[in-house]
C-alpha cells in the first residue's frame, strides 16, 4: 500500500454500531484505518447517503421576489459598469443551501440582468446554452453571430452554446431580464469553455430591427427553410414571441370551455418551446415551457427527476413545493428540486393579468435526464 506523503487522509470513517453494519472491534478500527491511508470508502458506511430510495436534492425550494430583485438590480446599475472582466452586469440566483455558490440548483444558473440606456454587452461565446426570457420592458437587442434580435416582454429567446453573442440598449431607459444557462452543470461535468470576443458591434449591429434574420427565415408556424435545412448548429430560431406562445395558451383553454381535449388538466393550458428542425427541446440540456392557469384552478401535486426555475410572468397564486407555499405576483422567481412535489393555485384576475390568469414561464433540466434514461415523474391524485 502507498501512504500518504504528509499522513492525512480526506476520508474519515467511524466504526459505529447500527443494522446491518459489522460488530465494532479493534481489528475493525484497524481495517478502517487501512481504508482511510488506502482512500478507500466502503459501500456499507454509505449506501443510504449514495443510493436512496428516492432523489434527495441537495438544493431547496426558495422563492425570489422581483420588486426586490429589480431594486438591487437598479442599485448596480448605477454603480457598476459592463465591460471586460465582469462581461455582463448579471446577478444570480443563489440556492440557500448550495453554499453560497450562484446556483439556482445543481444544475442550472439563473440570473437578472441590466442594461443601462445606450450600453453595450461586449461580444463574447461560451460553451454553456442560455436563454434570455423577459418578463417587463423593451429596448434591447440582443447580437447573434451579428444577427441584431429585439427582445420584448414575453419573448423567449434561445442561443445554443459557442455562439458569439453581445446586447446594445437603444433606448433612454435601463431595461432588465432573467438569464437561464446550464453553469453548475457544466462546471460540475468539467465541459465548459469561454472566449472573449470583440470589444465594439458594428454600425450595423447597432441596428434596431422589429424582426431578426432567423425570424424571418424560421418564425413561421410548420415551415422551414430548405435552403438552411442540415445546418445542425443548435436552434436557428433565436426568438418565440410571445404574441404566439399567448395565442397557443388562449386556444388551449377555450378548446377545454368547449369540451374538447387540449390542457393537461383541468384548466392548466401548457406548451413548450422546441428546436423548428426537429422538434425535439429547443436547447440540448434545457428545457423551457409556459403555463397559463385558469384562476381558481389547482395543479395536481406533480414531481419529477430534475430541477426547475420559474417565473410569474402575470397574476397572481399560490405556490407549495415541498413543506413550503408562498404567495406568488408577476416577476416573482422560484426554485423547485427534484423530486419535490409542487402544486399551483390561480388566484389571478383582470386587475392583475392580462390573460385573467396565471401565467408563468418554467426552464428545466428535463433534457439531460431524458437522455440519460433518468426522467421519471409522479402526479398524485386529488379528490375533485
């Protein structure tokens, strides 16, 4: 066996008494100490903590609110600068039990931005796939491979990793939204990978377009362009407009209203934003849907293998997940961990949302469990 040089070892086992553990005994102490020289952890210490019955997430359910989220942001604004070192004024969502670290939970990234009037975000690429999702204002476009791409409330805006991407404000008013990217995933998997690019856009990147070169070749429902098919670059669509994705819920409530099958329960309207090439999840490790809930309507208590971040986008509700419920208004963000059941009552109205109901926008990392075999859900069933 090989010591260690200095002597210490970073695995400390105890011999202690319990069910199915061997009799406590000084040649047991010695074997341990042996493991521990060898680093070797023996399965029978660790078998509850390694393999339990069911996932037990090391994150937990939190909940954000946005006035407080945007005042801070507003703060920064006028004390911080964007540019190099710092690449993005973007605060992230920090889980209260991952240690400080900026995780929304083990395996996605989830952060406010601000951009002042008449700032640039400099150009850079990254390995990790984000999403940019706005809830309030207008006045940005975002850059991709200097494809200038507005962003409005409710728009959904996708970019597969490696693609060079930068933000300009065109507006005499600061403007802020929800980043989603699969850091901690990344970063735990020892995958990403960063560069810098240019420091200034173009005079034609400064442009302030109403619709983007990727719209105008892939906006448009069950078409696409087959001059660009076999591309194979990730989603080439770099925004959902929310004209569409308010169309979709619309529809899918009153086809219910009318006795006919659309929701995926009573009163819960829900689509999800797919890649136009093959309709599989718009982004390879994220998953992002909408859901609109009748006001007075429950969600069923759902669980499933992964984690979720969620933000109100309009009304008013009702949030449990796990032995936790907050109420919940428009900007509000939430953390769900795996295998942590969550129910959602509407409590919207007009005076709160323009639908009447409750509207909220959801990213996940459903992809990266459905590849790996691992994506397993379980609704419980309520009395009606």
């Amino acid at each position: 066996m090989t010591a260690l040089r200095d002597g210490a070892s970073p695995v400390s086992l105890i011999a202690e008494e319990g069910p199915d553990q061997p009799p406590v005994t000084p040649a047991l102490e010695d074997l341990y100490r042996g493991f521990e020289q060898a680093l070797l952890v023996p399965l029978w210490t660790r078998i509850g903590d390694l393999m339990p019955e069911h996932p037990r997430s090391k994150a937990r359910p939190h909940r954000w609110e946005w006035k407080t989220l945007l005042d801070l942001a507003g703060r920064s604004g006028d004390l911080v600068p964007v540019g190099r070192g710092g690449e993005r004024r973007a605060m992230a969502l920090a889980n209260p039990s991952l240690g400080g670290r900026p995780y929304a939970t083990p395996t996605l990234w989830a952060a406010i931005q601000y951009l002042m009037p008449g700032e640039d975000a400099p150009e850079h690429r990254h390995s990790q796939n984000a999403f940019r999702f706005v809830v309030e204002g207008e006045g940005v476009w975002t850059v991709v491979e200097g494809d200038p791409v507005p962003m409005r409330r409710g728009d959904f805006l996708p970019q597969t990793g490696m693609h060079w991407h930068a933000h300009h404000n065109a507006t005499d008013r600061p403007m802020a939204w929800i980043d989603g990217l699969d850091i901690p995933f990344q970063y735990g998997i020892e995958a990403q990978f960063f560069d810098f690019g240019r420091d200034r856009l173009s005079d034609e990147e400064h442009a302030t377009p109403d619709r983007s070169r990727s719209e105008r070749l892939w906006g448009h429902p069950g078409l696409v362009p087959v001059s660009q098919l076999g591309r194979g670059e990730g989603t080439p669509l770099l925004c959902h407009r929310w004209a569409d994705t308010d169309a979709a819920l619309t529809d899918q409530l009153e086809l219910e209203r009318a006795g006919h099958p659309g929701t995926v329960e009573p009163g819960h309207a829900l689509v999800r934003y797919t890649d136009p090439t093959h309709g599989g999840d718009v982004l390879p490790t994220i998953r992002a849907q909408f859901h609109r809930i009748r006001s007075g309507a429950e969600t069923a208590p759902r669980r499933e293998t992964g984690s979720s971040v969620y933000q109100v986008f309009d009304g008013s509700g009702q949030v449990t997940a796990g032995g936790l419920s907050w109420s919940v208004t428009r900007g509000d963000l939430f953390v769900v961990p795996s295998w942590t059941p969550l129910s959602i009552r509407s409590q919207a109205s007009p005076s709160d949302s323009d639908s009447g109901a409750l509207d909220l926008f959801q990213f996940s990392d459903a992809p990266i469990f459905t590849k790996l075999d691992l994506f397993r859900t379980h609704t419980e069933e309520t009395l009606a």
